[in-house]
C-alpha cells in the first residue's frame, strides 16, 4: 500500500510501512521477546543463585552449629539414663522446643543459649542478616522458577522456528539469530543450575538428619521455612548488649555444662527442668 500525501499523521504512517515489510509480524515477536528476555532471566538467574545460596549458608553457619551443639549436650543431659541420652544428632524439627522450654524466671531455653554463646563469642550476631538469604529464596517457589524457565525454552524454540522460516540475512535477522541462540544457551545453562539447586538441597537435607522419605526431600522450601523462622527467633533471643565475662566455650556433647558467672541460666535451668522431672 503506497502513502497517500495528507492523509496519514507520522505513527499511522509508520504502521503502515511496518505493514509492508516481509514477515513483519514475525519480525516483530524476535524483536519483543529479545526486549523482554533479559529482564526475566535475570530475575530467575538470582533467584537460583539464592536458592543454592540458601542452603550453603545453613550447612556452614557456625551460629547454627553453636546453638545446636547446646541443645543437643543440653538434651542428652535432661535425657540421661534413658534411652535418649546419649544421642548423636537430631533433626531440625525439634528446634522449636528450645522456645518451649523455660525457667522458673520464663527465661527460654533458647535465650539462655543465646547468652552463653554471647559471652563466649562476642562476634555472634546478625543472624537475621545472616540468614537473610533464606528468605529471599522463598520468595518464589523453585518449582515456579521452573515453570517460568520452561516457558521461555519453549518461546525461544518458537523464535528459532520463526528464524528458519524466514531465512533472511539482512542486519536485523542477522542480530536476531545471534541473540535467539545466545537465550537458547543461557536458558540450558539455567535449567542445569535448577537441576543442580536441587541435588544440593537434598543432600544439605540428608546432612541435617532428614531420610529421604521425608517430605522435605520433595518440598524442600519447607526446610528452608523452618530454618528461617527459626533464625528470626534466634535472632530475638541475643541479648542486644551483654557484659564480657570470662567464660569457658561449649563443651564436648554428652558432657555437663557448667559456668559460674552470676546469671549463668543454664545450670539453673537445668536443675529447675531435672526437680520438674523428678516431682
């Protein structure tokens, strides 16, 4: 269709030579998929990356370790001369007992191992901050981050279908195949990192004590979940200001724990729990 001199203001004009170009409207989807890919890839490349970055924070937080190294002496304590009493580990399911469990001054099992810990190490802290990651990973589900990587393969395997219909070499085409092979190869490398995500999410799980029957091995945003809760009551539970005291560190598990400062809290605790247990 030829321009008609007066009739058509500019943008009317423009469409209508868009209009008359070849596979204008096949053109016109490489050029608005190209325009919206990197805006959503990257959003699913970060995700990913805190995914992954999640679970490598849990398995080597020492902050965690401390808090479960207590609870697990303390536990085999309270536990002794049964069955129970000499355990090696235990799941993360039991964490949120350490809120339960209080002394006679309400204090809860978790804020006094809090403060031990404080005393021992003034550099504990931030577990909010630390923990952080976790929260941004449950942001959106990793199974939804699939999803959306497979719908754009299947854009990307539509553009590259588009390309071979068309089969032009002019510069635009030309930029095109370039950028449609580049997604192509990017979207591959993303599917291997999810693939990847969820091989170290399993087996971080089956470090913490979890069988594979477990639901978390399926689902394990509800890993994640507990971990994050826990740590924003942990977090809570650090006194915000404390004395420095001299202070023996954690000892081996199984083993007493002992302290002699003025507020030690655990050894009080703990005789209030074993005279509940006794009456």
């Amino acid at each position: 269709m030829e321009s008609l001199p007066g009739e058509f203001d500019g943008p009317e004009q423009i469409l209508i030579n868009i209009k008359n170009i070849e596979y204008s409207k096949e053109k016109f989807k490489l050029w608005c998929d190209s325009l919206a890919f990197e805006d959503v890839i990257e959003g699913l490349e970060e995700h990913v990356k805190n995914y992954i970055g999640a679970f490598e924070v849990i398995k080597n937080s020492k902050s965690l370790r401390k808090v479960l190294s207590y609870a697990l002496a303390i536990g085999n304590i309270l536990n002794g001369g049964t069955n129970k009493g000499q355990a090696d580990g235990f799941t993360l399911d039991a964490i949120s007992k350490l809120q339960a469990i209080k002394d006679n001054y309400g204090k809860t099992l978790l804020q006094t191992i809090a403060i031990k810990i404080k005393n021992e190490d003034e550099e504990f802290g931030n577990i909010r901050r630390e923990f952080e990651i976790c929260g941004n990973a449950l942001n959106i589900p990793l199974n939804e981050t699939k999803g959306e990587v497979d719908k754009l393969s299947k854009a990307t395997i539509e553009n590259i279908q588009i390309l071979d219909k068309i089969n032009a070499d002019d510069n635009f085409m030309t930029k095109m195949k370039k950028i449609v092979f580049e997604n192509k190869e990017r979207i591959t490398k993303l599917s291997d990192r999810i693939a990847e995500s969820t091989n170290i999410a399993q087996k971080i799980i089956s470090f913490f004590g979890y069988p594979k029957t477990d639901i978390k091995f399926k689902k394990p945003e509800d890993f994640l979940t507990l971990v994050f809760d826990f740590s924003k009551e942990l977090d809570k539970a650090i006194p915000i200001t404390e004395a420095k005291k001299a202070f023996k560190g954690a000892q081996p598990m199984g083993k007493k724990i002992t302290g002699t400062e003025k507020n030690a809290g655990l050894d009080s605790l703990l005789s209030g729990l074993k005279k509940k247990m006794s009456n």
